[in-house]
C-alpha cells in the first residue's frame, strides 16, 4: 500500500511539472508579436477578404483566448461602401494540447457589440457569401470551431432592388458546431424601418435551428417572432435550402393593436378581437404551399365611413395561398344576427361564392351609414344573399322581408307606419315586389326596383286609395322642430291615387309622373279631377332650400268660383274655367297665397255670373244702371299677372248681358284696384246712361250702343269711378277704336293653342 502511494505521488508531481512547464512553454510562445502576426494572417486567409484590426492580447487562465479589441471585414464588391462587419470585441478560444506544439487551434469565437451590414444586389446575390469561416489549416495556425457566441450586437439587411430595410438590435446568438452540423440558439430585436404599406415595427424573436452542411438541410425546431400583440411560432425543415415542411401557430390576442399593419385605405375605423391560426407550409421554396385554419373570437369591424359596425364576429375558415374556403363566421349588427358561409378564391382576382343570413331590426341595419342616422327606423328585416363572382363586379341574388316597419324623420310629417316588404335581390339593387304602409291617413301600395346602393335610385309604381298632400310635403327649413333634408335617395315613378286632399283641396283619379330627390318633390304631367273638372299640373317643391314651390296648371272647363275661392278669396263670380297659370310662392296656405304669390296665366271663363260682385255693382250703380245684382256672361278672357299680391290685368275681354268690357290695369289681393275700362253697354242700358248722364258726351255706335272709357281706384269694396275724358275724346274724334272683337279673337287662339282640343 505504502508502495502504490509513492507511485501516485511522483505520478502527481509529474503531472504538475508537464503543467506548470507547459504553461511557461506556452506562454514562452505566445508572444505579443506572434500573436498579432498569426491573428491578422489567419484571419485575412480564411475570410479571403481584407480585414482590419486593432490591439491584440493574450489571455491566461484556466482557458487561453486571443482577444482583439476591434475588428473590421471589408464588404463585398459591388455593395455599400461601410464594411460588412465591424466587432468592438472578439475572444478566440484555444485549444491546449495543440499549444504544445506551438499551434494555435481555435475551438471557440466570441463577439461582442458586433455589427453585421447585410445587403442583396438586384439579381438576389449577398454580400455574406463564404463569411462563416472554414475549417482550415496553416502552418501555425488552424481553425476547428466548437462555438460561434454572438452579444450584444447588430445586424442590418438591405435589399437593393425593393429598397427594403431591417434591423436586428440586442442580437444573441450561439452557434456550435457539432460534426457536420451547426447548431444555432439565439434571440434579438429585429426592427422594421417604415415603409408605403407598414409602419415602423419592432419584433422580438428567439430562434433554436439545426443546419446539417452537409445535406444542406435546416432543421427548425422553434422559431419563435412576437410584435405584441402578435406572436408566431415555427417548427420543421427546410430540405437542402429548396424544400420545406414547417408547421406554424399565429396569434394575435387584440386586434385593435395590430390595426396599423393593415394600409391607410382599407383600415377600418375601428378594430377588435382575436384572431388564432395554425397552418402548415410545404413544397418548393419558391412556390410554397400554404394550407390552416383560423379562428375568430368576439371580433369588432367598424369600416371606414360606417357609423355602425359588425360585433360579436366568431367563427372559422380554412385558407391557402390562394384562397379562403369553409368560411362560417356569426356576427352582430346591433341586434341583427348575421351568419356567413362559403370561399373566396384566388388572391390576385378575388372571386366570391358567400351565401349570408341576416335576422335583425332595420333600426341597427339603417345605422350603418351616417345619412340616416337622424332616423327613427323600426321593423323586423329577414334577407338571404347570395354573392358570387368577382369582387370587383360581384353576382347579387336572394331574397327580403320587412314586417311592423316604422320610419321617421325622412321629412314627412308624419312617420310611415304599417311599412310592409317583400322583393329580391340584385347586383347593387333589388327588386320591390310589394310594398305598402300608412302615412297617418295615406295609404300605399308600392313596386319597383331599387339600383345602385352607392347612390340610391328607386323606380316605383304606386297605388294609393287616399293621398293628404298636409301628412306628406317635407317640413321647411323655417320648421325648427325637424330637419331638412328628406330620405337620402332618389325616387322616380308614377302614381295613381284615387282620392287626393290638402292645402284646402281636394282632387281625384289622379295619373302623375313623379320625382323624389332628397326633399325635393318634382311632379310631372300630373292629371286629375278637381274643381270640378279637369286639371293638368306640374310642381316643383324643395324643403332645403329658399327658392319657392312652382305650380304650373292647365285647366279644362273647371269650376271658376271654387278655384278663385281657394286662391284668391274670390266667392262671387260664377263659370266655366280654362287656360293654363304658372304660381311661384313659399307656402301653400290661404294666407302664404295672398301675401306672397307670383303667378302669371292665360285664362277664359264661359257661361258665367256675377253675383252680387261688389265694385260692379258699384260701376253700374254710378252709371245709372239699378236692376243688375247678377250680371250673366257668355265669356270672359284675360292674362294677368301676380306679382307679391297684386294682380296686373292685360286685355281683360268680356262679353256681358250688360254689353262688351275691355279692361286693363291691376286689382291687387289686398282689395286695391286700378283699372282702365272701355265699356261698350247694350243699346237698352246706353239708353239709361244717357238718360241718367245726360251731361256726359261719348261715342254711340249705329246700333245705339254706348262706349264709355273709365278709370277704377279705391278698394274692391269700396271703389271709385270717374271718366277718362281723354280716352273718350279720342274716341269721339276717331283715333281710338273699339278693340273689343279682336281681343277676343285673339285670346280664343291663345286658348286653343295652350290647351289643345278644348
């Protein structure tokens, strides 16, 4: 025992003299000058391109490393002028045993505060070719890497033809080398510079990768990259560079984060939810094949220029490169529930195939879009749409329902109620089968067609048993308890109504082109039954606006007193009226008419009376003439003119049983009048005016008729009368002659050729 003691002991102290002789033999050999001659020659041979380097120290200890405090390897030519690598630090590791022998073997590389300037030319060639150094052999020197250490460094890539460009900060990364593969285990923060399409980002990734260099193959076990709140996992192979067969997890936790990353001009206004996906990536790495599913969870899409939203999207669809395919996805709109099913196929030319269900109120579907959010819409909506095709010019089919519908605030005065609908629809419209509903005491029955939802035109037919025109015109502006403005949306038709009432009227079997264009009501070639007889009219009315209504009628054979009653508070002249009146005015009430009516018009009465008409009572009175409360007429034509309440008469012609009047000047709707006469009475009454004035000189004809020229002022009530002595002498002279007939005759050809065939 003591033997072997003795043994082991000099055993030890042998050991201790190979150490301690070998370390002064290394130490011996590496000089400060051998190391920085070695250093700088070995690492120009096996980079094969220029290097710079700073001071070079030696260290001792318990391992033996070469230190160079800076490092610099030129770029490739044909790239950037900066180099391609700069190192603050780098430690190379030795191997002892080959010290010994006066080598240097390099087992291990660490870099510290290192910058890589990464970069690819237009034809996808890198300026990092051969970088890695090989496994090489000189004379004092070899390179056999058992580690590659990376810290606290940086790396930069440049693509040339794209301009694209990434940083990678706080870059750690271990590479060992393990036979013939290299192992690779690391994490850094890689930051993506702004771009047209992407924001500035900062994506932090880790990575664990396997590279056999022989076969050329990446084995990754976990790659992992996380932009909060988005975090992407990898796993798989990459098969000699070209073939891959990696599966992937995608999780974005909230929407709402990573709305940035979707462009400027589809970016909804609002973005929430969670999305979760995993897919596989396989085939040729310059055409993958890209095959997952992905989930959706409580998902919020507010689209630019919506004032409501879709809420509540949950579901799944599966995708590949090129298309999304068992899409079924459930979705709110307000209280309407949505369900989505189908694909959309191929990415370059999207093409649809989506069947839709929708199930809600037509309150949350109107409040989509901000022109009817001062609405009150109500009822229940059912629809089923089908879309296929292109997305540029989808295919649009399926059907619709509205039950109990309400609407208000579309500038009737009162909401319509009792809405009822049902119809198809089309690409970017739909079909109206039938639409009916109440509007307080109105009623309608609708169909028609609706085009183009960007800017809404509706074509009807409607039918309608009873029309208040007092429940329908739009509220003025002057109406501050409602807005202006009317249905978004424009309306083109034709409507019958049976009966037709308001504005103190009442009309029937009414046949109207019309038109209804955001509070603007345009009626053409409007025929009914009013006053009894018959009435053709044109309206033109906008609530937004100051400019007037205008109102232009054509009447056949109406009833005088009822017309001249309702617009110029006329009750005593009786007749048959004809002739066409155009009226501009901003209001359609009695008094809105007297006070501030324009119109203009050619008209004719036949067969008719006045009765008890004050200011002829009064002339014939002044003339002498007693017995004449009703005056009989065989036909009275005249054009007048209204301008803000005064009436200007022009060639008022009228055969009487009291003789023949031709009259002109105005008779205002406030009662004033000022009028020339050239009154030609019948031989009987010139009798009596002789009699009665016989002071009063004037022309009688051969048939004994008197004509006598007078001037009216005052009031309608209360007129004056004198003779207009220069008229008169004229007359009796010869240079004024009785017009009477000619006038006639011209208004009758005015009339036929206003109203043809009456």
């Amino acid at each position: 025992m003591a033997k072997l003691m003795k043994i082991l002991l000099l055993v030890l102290c042998l050991l201790i003299v190979m150490v301690v002789g070998g370390y002064f033999l290394i130490r011996s050999y590496l000089t400060p000058a051998r190391v920085q001659a070695i250093t700088e020659k070995m690492t120009s041979e096996a980079l094969q391109r220029p290097v710079e380097m700073g001071k070079v120290g030696v260290k001792f200890g318990l391992r033996i490393g070469i230190s160079i405090d800076y490092l610099s390897i030129a770029n490739t030519a044909g790239f950037r002028p900066e180099p391609m690598v700069e190192i603050e630090r780098t430690e190379l590791n030795l191997k002892l045993l080959p010290l010994l022998q006066r080598r240097i073997v390099i087992s291990g590389i660490n870099l510290n505060r290192a910058v890589f300037r990464f970069e690819s030319d237009p034809a996808g060639n890198l300026n990092m070719s051969g970088l890695l150094p090989k496994e090489m052999k000189g004379r004092a020197w070899a390179i056999s890497l058992d580690y590659f250490d990376i810290r606290q460094s940086e790396v930069s890539y440049y693509d040339q033809k794209t301009k694209l460009e990434l940083r990678i900060k706080d870059f750690d990364q271990r590479i060992s080398f393990k036979g013939k593969n290299l192992l690779s285990v690391g994490q850094g923060s890689m930051y993506l510079l702004k771009s047209n399409t992407l924001p500035e980002m900062v994506i932090l990734f880790s990575d664990n990768l396997e590279y056999d260099t022989l076969k050329k193959d990446i084995t990754i076990r976990k790659l992992t990259a996380n932009y909060d709140p988005i975090v992407l996992e990898l796993s798989g192979t990459l098969t000699k560079m070209e073939t891959m067969t990696i599966k992937g997890n995608l999780d974005i936790k909230n929407l709402s984060e990573a709305k940035s990353l979707i462009p400027q001009a589809d970016r909804p206004t609002e973005l929430q939810g969670k999305l979760s996906a995993n897919f596989s990536i396989l085939g040729n790495i310059k055409n993958p094949k890209i095959d997952g599913q992905a989930t959706l969870t409580n998902v919020k899409y507010l689209p630019k220029g919506m004032k409501r939203g879709f809420e509540n999207i949950s579901g799944s669809f599966s995708f590949d490169q090129n298309t999304l395919r068992n899409i079924i996805l459930k979705a709110n709109l307000g209280a309407a529930q949505i369900n989505i099913n189908g694909s959309v196929n191929d990415w370059s030319h999207p093409v649809l195939n989506i069947t839709a269900k929708v199930d809600g109120s037509l309150s949350d579907i109107a409040a989509v879009i901000p022109e009817t959010e001062i609405m009150k819409l109500q009822g229940k909506v059912l629809a089923n749409i089908i879309a296929k095709g292109t997305i540029n010019k989808p295919i649009i089919t399926g059907d619709y329902s509205l039950r109990d519908g309400m609407l208000d605030g579309i500038g009737l005065i009162k909401p319509v109620n009792k809405l009822e609908m049902k119809g198809k629809l089309q690409t970017n419209g739909l079909v109206i089968e039938r639409c009916t509903g109440v509007i307080g005491s109105t009623d309608f029955n609708i169909n028609g067609t609706l085009a183009d939802f960007n800017k809404p035109v509706m074509q009807l037919n409607n039918n309608s048993n009873l029309i208040n025109l007092d429940e329908l015109l739009p509220r003025t502006s002057k109406d501050k308890k409602a807005p202006t403005g009317g249905v978004p949306i424009r309306i083109l038709g034709r409507v019958k109504v049976k009966k037709f009432t308001g504005l103190d009227m009442e009309f029937a079997n009414i046949n109207t082109d019309f038109t209804y264009d955001k509070g603007i009501v345009d009626l053409k070639n409007c025929m009914a039954d009013g006053f009894d007889g018959k009435v053709e009219l044109d309206l033109y009315y906008n609530a937004n606006s100051p400019e007037p209504y205008r109102i232009m009628t054509r009447m056949k054979s109406i009833s005088a007193k009822a017309i001249l009653k309702r617009f110029l508070n006329f009750d005593n002249v009786d007749g048959r009226m004809s002739g066409m009146s155009n009226f501009i005015g901003n209001g359609l009430t009695v008094k809105e008419v007297i006070s501030n009516l324009n119109a203009s018009g050619n008209l004719k009465l036949v067969n008719g009376e006045f009765n008890n008409f004050k200011m002829l009572d009064e002339l014939l009175k002044w003339l002498g003439v007693t017995d004449t409360k009703k005056v009989p007429f065989k036909d009275l034509a005249f054009y007048y003119k209204i301008e803000k309440g005064r009436a200007n008469i022009r060639d008022w012609a009228m055969s009487s049983s009291i003789g023949n009047f031709l009259t002109d000047g105005y008779v205002g709707l406030n009662n004033d009048v000022n009028l020339q006469v050239s009154l030609t009475l019948i031989k009987k009454y010139s009798d009596v005016v002789k009699k009665y004035h016989g002071d009063w000189i004037f022309p009688i004809d051969n048939n004994g008729r008197a004509t006598i020229d007078i001037i009216i002022t005052g009031k309608l009530t209360s007129p004056k009368f004198s003779l207009d002595k220069n008229k008169i002498k004229q007359r009796i002279q010869g240079k004024l002659k009785d017009e009477f007939e000619k006038k006639k005759k011209e208004w009758e050809k005015k009339i036929k050729e206003l109203l043809p065939g009456n």
